[in-house]
C-alpha cells in the first residue's frame, strides 16, 4: 500500500439551499465534504485543522483502527475534540477492509454538515466478485435544516422536547426540484445506455433511515457496510442512517427518450412530529439534455412510511458472500451474551421513581439496558490506557436489563432510567453474542445500531420479545450478513456476533443523532493480548488534550 495525504480545513462556508443562506462548518469549504479515495492496504494521514468556534472531531465510519484506536474519532470516547485553532493528524492503514464508507464530524450534531465518502478500492490487483462496473458515483444522503442544527439539539435537549426536524433530505448535498425554490439544487446521474454503474450509496443523514429507488430500474445490491454480499436485486432499498449499500444499476440497451426520478423519504413508525418529505434526483440518458424538459419524468413507488414488514424482510435478504476468497468468519460458539434493551424512556417519569435523562432530566431520554449515556469530560480511551478510570467511568455496564423487559403486559415498566460512564470490559479475542431488543415505549421505533472498531454478523432477527429458548435454534451461523450497523426492528430484536480481537475503546450507539444525543450509547473496553500484533499502539503526541 501507499500513504495518503489529506488536509481537512474546518472552516465556516455560506451555503444556500431552499432560498436559505446560512454559514455551515464544512471541510474545506466543500458541502458535502470532500471524498477520500484510497486503497485496501493503503494508509491514511488526515491533517484536520480546525479553524471553526465549535470543537470537532472526525471519525472514519467503518475503519476498523486495529491497534490504532486513537484515530476512531469520537469525541470523549477514544480522543478530546480538536479545539479552536488547533489540529491533529489522523493516521491509520486500511487492513482488509475495501468498499464503501464514510467520514463524519464525531461531537454534538455537527456532522448533519460535515461528511463525505471514504471509497476504498481493492488492492492494485484484486477485482470486484462481481462485473467491473463501467463508472463508480457515490450518492450520499443528508439532511439540510435552514436553522443552525447546533441549534436545534441545544434547544432540545434544555427544553426535553423533541427537536425540529430537518427542511429537506438531499443527495450529494442537494435537495431536489420535488421542495420550493429547490429545482435548480438537482442531482442528476447523466448515464449511457447499455452499461453497468456502481452506485455507492450512504446514508448521512441525523435522524431517518430512507427508502430509495429509482423509477423503472431495478439494482442489484453487491456489498453492504464495506463488505461484499451475495448479489440479489430489489427495485427499493431501505438504508439506515450509518449503513452504505453499493448496487449495481443497469441502464437500458437504448436510450429509452425519458427522464426518471431517483426518490428517497424516511421510513417511520415512532411518536411526533417528522420530515415526511423527498428527495428526489434525475436519471438521465445520453447528453441530449436540450430534449430533457419534454421528456416524461416517471416516478417510483415506495412503500408506505411505516411498512416494517417491507424493511425486516428486505433486511433479512442480506447474506455474507461467504466463499473461500471471502469468507464468513462468524463466531461457531459465544463466550460473554449480553441482552440489551434498547430504546426510549422516562418521559413521563413514573411516580415515585427518579429518572435521569441527559442533563439530569426526567424528560425525554434513550438507553441500553436503562442506563442513560453520560460522556465524560475527558477522553475514555486515555483514561484506560493509563489506568486512570478513577472518576471517569465505571466497568459495571449491565449484561442485562436493570428494569425487566416484556412486551406482554401494558405498559412494560421498563421506562426509568439511571445515567451513568459505565463500560463493559472484554478480554482480548472474547467471542460476543448481543441481543438487542427494542422496547418500543414510546412508540415502536427501528434503531440502527452502529459497532465502531468491529464488524458483526447478524445472525438472527425477530418480531416481539426475543425468546431464548426458541430464537437461537434458527440463528445463521453459515453466511448472515456482515455489517457494523443494523436496524433494531421496530418491536422487534436482533442478534449479533463479534470476535473482540481489536483492543481499544469501542462505542457503539443508535446512529440517530437525537437518540446519542438522549443517551442511548455504551462502550466496550477491549483489552491487550498477549502478543505484540494484539496490542493498542501508544498514542501520538498530538492527541487533544480536554
Ligand atoms: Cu458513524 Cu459513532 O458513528
């Protein structure tokens, strides 16, 4: 592999979309960021200077940092944010990882403007498992707020209301001619008949997972998460906030004469006020644009806001390549189970009971296994390299839930909430089974699950309380997906298997914004093995200081 060289400038840039100018922190005045293009093998050095009022730090969505947990990114949990004037030099070696991925400002919500592609290619060698795809395009979904989104979670979180939602979803920044004063912000994928495009799709945004299609064409998902998987086609995909999906688009033998909508819009089922709202961009063909204006636009349909069953059954088509080049390493036996609870609560607090949301509150809150996540004001991944945990977390992370879960019942007591630093400690190489069941309290809710510092097969998923007895009898453990987000079904669970052989700080949160923001997060404290390559690394010297 070769090193690679990037400078990320935070800085502040005026930005208009909907008629709305408005000053955004963006890397290298760029909305959405720039894209990073490296290899499988390939080291990466980021030199992020920050010349913004806000604290920052960027986090490589995916990347697997073996050893080199420094770099991961987010904000108290393995580094103190990047402060005003100040830099740090990300660096770290892409080590059997190639696909589709992304970078995002880790801290607060400021990754709603700050983010862009991390396409890694395979090595020099190497080819795709499937056909060499005639042009690669990211496409990357966002959210766009005409107020500043710092904002809006502030308001939020002092008042324990819900926060507003976003003005428009976008591609590639750009919302689309379907919102006012939008037409001229439009994506448009201009395509050649008769060839195969790689579409990289990401799913940026702060708070919905989306369905996305493209009218009179079908795609052929080829990888998920940066890893490849057995092919099949869909004319909808539903991704959530965190995940990516590379697709395989046809395009027609001849110029069909026509325009078609590529739509996205969320899929919803919680409680409240959301962006029911779309975005669309325009497929087009050959260059005769002139023609464009008179062509037919066609539209695709997706499914209802709320169609679950459409999502877990779509979801459930996702299988690991699994073959002798690509094989699925899925854990065969479990040595530490956990069941987490995952989702809303205390909001009302029940009588008598004391709840501790974010700010202490006993307003709206989110939580593992009822614990409300509190971040230090210091870094997590210093504090256990150096032994110094005294007063800044606590390794009494609950294995299960502190209030008992079941859906049978109404309503599960399940809504008070304690908040708390707590951590659970894996021995180097321990094999991890997770349950994680939505409570669906305030409204049965998906919650994608994001795993930094792993990947982790999917081995089960399930409607209702997840039974113990039953379940683990139909889990796959040949070829489940691999990924490093997942959906937790909306009044459902689903199980996951990872193998702790990377030592560090390890966080792991619902990819909604609002519901980190709540607190529905955690980490895992994996330790040193024995062997020299089982080791974290030393920081570097420039690691922020709080
Ligand atoms: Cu893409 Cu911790 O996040």
């Amino acid at each position: 592999g070769v090193t690679r060289h990037y400078k990320f400038d935070i800085r502040l840039q005026n930005v208009t979309r909907l008629c709305h100018t408005k000053s955004l922190v963006t890397v290298n005045g760029k909305f959405p960021g720039p894209r990073i293009i490296a290899r499988e093998g390939d080291r990466l050095v980021v030199k992020v200077v920050n010349h913004v009022p806000n604290n920052i730090s960027i986090h490589w969505h995916g990347i697997r940092q073996l050893q080199s947990g420094w770099f991961d990114g987010p904000s108290y949990i393995t580094q103190c944010p990047i402060q005003t004037g100040q830099s740090f030099v990300y660096n770290f070696t892409i080590v059997g990882q190639r696909g589709t991925l992304f970078w995002h400002a880790h801290i607060s919500w400021l990754r709603a403007t700050v983010y862009g592609p991390l396409i890694i290619l395979p090595k020099h060698n190497a080819s795709y498992p499937f056909v060499k795809p005639y042009k690669e395009v990211p496409i990357i979904f966002g959210e766009w707020w005409n107020v500043d989104p710092e904002a809006v979670i502030k308001q939020a979180l002092q008042t324990g209301a819900g926060p507003n939602v976003s003005d428009a979803y976008t591609i590639n920044g750009l919302p689309g001619p379907l919102y006012n004063c939008s037409k001229k912000d439009t994506f448009r994928l201009k395509v050649k008949p008769g060839k195969t495009y790689l579409l990289r799709l990401i799913n940026a945004a702060l708070n919905d997972e989306l369905f996305f299609s493209i009218a009179n064409h079908s795609l052929t998902v080829v990888e998920a998460d940066a890893l490849y998987v057995k092919p099949f086609t869909t004319n909808v995909l539903v991704i959530t906030p965190g995940q990516t999906t590379n697709v395989l688009l046809k395009t027609k033998p001849h110029d069909p004469n026509a325009a078609f909508f590529m739509l996205a819009r969320p899929y919803f089922t919680g409680l409240g006020t959301f962006d029911n709202s779309t975005v669309a961009g325009i497929l087009e063909y050959d260059n005769s644009t002139s023609a464009l204006n008179k062509r037919p636009h066609f539209k695709p349909v997706l499914p209802a806001l709320n169609a679950t069953s459409f999502v877990m059954n779509f979801t459930r088509k996702f299988k690991s390549l699994a073959t002798a080049k690509f094989p699925a390493n899925v854990p065969q036996t479990v040595q530490k189970r956990f069941f987490f609870t995952v989702g809303l609560g205390s909001n009302p607090c029940p009588k008598n009971q004391t709840c501790q949301g974010p700010n202490n509150s006993s307003k709206f809150s989110a939580s593992i296994n009822n614990i409300s996540f509190i971040l230090p004001t210091t870094a997590l991944l210093q504090a256990h390299f150096f032994g110094k945990s005294n007063g800044i977390y606590t390794t009494d992370f609950p294995s299960v839930p502190l209030r008992p879960f079941n859906y049978t019942g109404t309503p599960p007591n399940n809504t008070v909430v304690t908040n708390g630093t707590k951590a659970i400690v894996l021995p180097f190489n321990t094999s991890v089974e997770v349950v994680l069941q939505g409570t669906s309290i305030l409204g049965a809710e998906s919650h994608p699950l994001h795993l930094h510092g792993f990947n982790f097969y999917v081995v089960g998923q399930g409607f209702g309380n997840f039974n113990p007895n039953k379940d683990p009898a139909n889990f796959n453990v040949v070829d489940p997906a691999e990924r490093n987000t997942i959906g937790v079904p909306s009044g459902g669970w689903v199980a996951i298997r990872f193998l702790a052989d990377n030592p560090g700080v390890w966080f792991m949160h619902c990819h909604f914004d609002v519901h980190l923001s709540w607190g529905l997060k955690m980490v895992w404290i994996v330790q040193d093995g024995k062997l020299p390559n089982q080791k974290l690394l030393p920081p570097p010297a420039d690691l922020p200081k709080c």
